[in-house]
C-alpha cells in the first residue's frame, strides 16, 4: 500500500516538470525564431552576423539595407518558408512587414502559430 502514495507523487512530479518544460520550451521558441529570423537575413543578404544580431524590432529593412532590394526579397521570403516549414501566399506580402525587422518577425510569428 506504500507504493500508492509513491505513484502519486512521481506523476505530480512528471506534470510539474512537463508543465514546466513547456513554458521553458515556450520561450525558447519565442527567442530561438527571433534568433532564426536573424541568421536568415544574415544567410541571404550575405550580413555580417554581429550586424544582424544587432537588429532590434525598429530597424529597417528594405529601403534601409542595400543588400535587401526586390531580387533578395524573393531569396528571403523562400529560405523563411523552407527553415520554418510554412507557406507564404502571394496575397501576405506587402510592404509593412518588410519595412523593420519588428513587421518581419511579427508576421513569422503569426505564419508559425497558424501552422
């Protein structure tokens, strides 16, 4: 009958440890996309890495980095769909979330969770 009280408490400590890995894994998810996003623009637009990883939501991107013109644009927007594993329809670009980093990575974000 000892080994009852026992079970119990080894699945109240799984169900904490889970819940607490999820959280944990939550904001992982939240920095590693972030993170991601950066190395991305870093691949594409052949950036110095330090100089993507300094890239803060209010930084602009097109019209303010040379190496992200119309050609790249397209570059970006497939290696985003391919290291994400999400689609990107014709209809969801537009000039907003290509305007900062912030637009950018709120509509990866937002392409992640419909997934």
């Amino acid at each position: 009958m000892s080994s009852q009280p026992i079970v119990t408490d080894e699945l109240a400590s799984e169900n904490s440890e889970t819940a607490e890995t999820h959280v944990a894994a939550q904001e992982v998810d939240a920095v590693s996309t972030e993170t991601r996003l950066k190395t991305i623009l870093a691949d594409i637009l052949a950036l110095d890495p330090n100089d993507a990883d300094a890239l803060t939501v209010e930084s602009g991107l097109f019209g303010h980095l040379p190496e992200l013109d119309s050609m790249a644009v397209a570059g970006l927007l497939t290696e985003i769909e391919d290291r994400f594993d999400i689609v990107i329809e014709d209809d969801d670009v537009d000039g907003e979330m290509l305007e900062a980093f912030g637009g950018l990575l709120a509509f990866v974000e937002a392409k992640l969770e419909e997934s």
